[in-house]
C-alpha cells in the first residue's frame, strides 16, 4: 500500500505532465484494473481494449481527483463504470438466476469447501490441493458478474467491504450480502459438479 503523501504528489505530479509519473501509476495500478476487468468481462479481446480505455480515462480525468478517497479506490471505481456501460451496452446481464433445486449439497464435502472459498489453502498444502484451486477459478469465471466482480475485490484485492461499497455505489450490506451470496453459490457448484471426482475424496 502506497503512503497518501506519495499518492498525492504522483498525482499533481500528472496533472503537471510528467509522462514518468504517469507510466509510474500504470505500473502500480495495472493488476487492480485487470483484476476489475477480468472480473467482470469474459471476452479477452475486450478485456484488452477496455484496459486501454480505462487507463485513458484515468488521465484524462486526474485532475478532478479530489484526495477524498484513496486513490487506488477512485482508479477501481473507472475501471468499475467503464465495464457496466460495456455489458449494459451488450446487453450482458448483471445478475443471472440459479435454481436452487438443480444443486446438490453432500455434508461430507461442506466444511472442506468452506475453507477453499473463505480462506484460501496453506502453503504446505498448495501443491496437493492445485487441482481444487483450478476447479475454484473455473467456477468463478461462471458467477453472474457481481457476484465475481465482489469476489475479485474482496479475496484478490483484499479491500473491505466500504471499499467495495465506494467503488460500485451499493449500500455496505449489499456488498455483504452478494459476497455471502457468491461464496454460497460457488461451494454449491463445486459440490455438484466435482463431489464424484477423486479429488474430493481425499482427506475426507
């Protein structure tokens, strides 16, 4: 994390026209756009294009940055609105509904699931559980788009839940409540569609 003083000076700095400055913030900045735009966008090709556009419109308007948020919360919150105009003008929805009814939830495989959701894998055990954590990442790539979107924000980019809330305009419980959501949804598909496979047999 970046002091609030270097922040603010990189950006006047900007403002000003250091170019260097400028490729500075690209570098510093670059995974959390990518980690919005990956998010929340399926197309590589447009993810690319969208990167570029968003980082033109964080120059463009640097300067009405007005210091009352962090700065890496203001570049989130671009990244954010410039996907939403990109999948409202596609048509792509938002939200998508899944049938309780069609997943299945074997207690065996509960609390297991849980902790590859909610707190990630221990480092002696990354190797044996990379298969799961494979698994994990396609079925993230199939949550409706918020449901990622707030995935991404809380478990990649480590913000908080008033982070998330600044950057896509919903009230704090609604983060809380589509992170629940999400984390729900993805355990109920990783149980129905991998309970039968070996690797969810282990340990068990």
């Amino acid at each position: 994390m970046y002091a609030v003083e270097d922040e603010n000076r990189l950006v006047h700095e900007i403002i000003e026209g250091d170019k260097e400055k400028y490729r500075i913030l690209i570098r510093r900045y670059r995974r959390l756009v990518s980690t919005v735009v990956s998010g929340m966008i399926s197309n590589r090709d447009d993810r690319q294009e969208l990167g570029q556009e968003i980082f033109v419109k964080i120059y463009k308007n640097l300067s009405t940055f007005k210091f009352r948020s962090k700065l890496s919360t203001w570049i989130a919150r671009i990244a954010y609105n410039t996907c939403i105009k990109y999948l409202r003008k596609k048509r792509i929805p938002l939200l998508e509904d899944t049938s309780e009814e069609k997943l299945k939830n074997p207690d065996n495989l509960e609390s297991r699931i849980d902790t590859f959701v909610s707190d990630g894998l221990s480092p002696d055990r990354i190797l044996e559980e990379k298969q799961i954590i494979e698994m994990l990442s396609r079925e993230i790539e199939n949550l409706p788009v918020k449901y990622r979107v707030v995935i991404s924000f809380y478990h990649v980019e480590n913000m908080s839940m008033g982070e998330i809330s600044s950057i896509t305009g919903l009230p704090e419980g609604t983060v809380k409540s589509q992170l629940f959501r999400a984390r729900k949804i993805l355990k109920e598909r990783i149980l129905m569609l991998y309970r039968n496979e070996e690797i969810c047999q282990k340990n068990i």
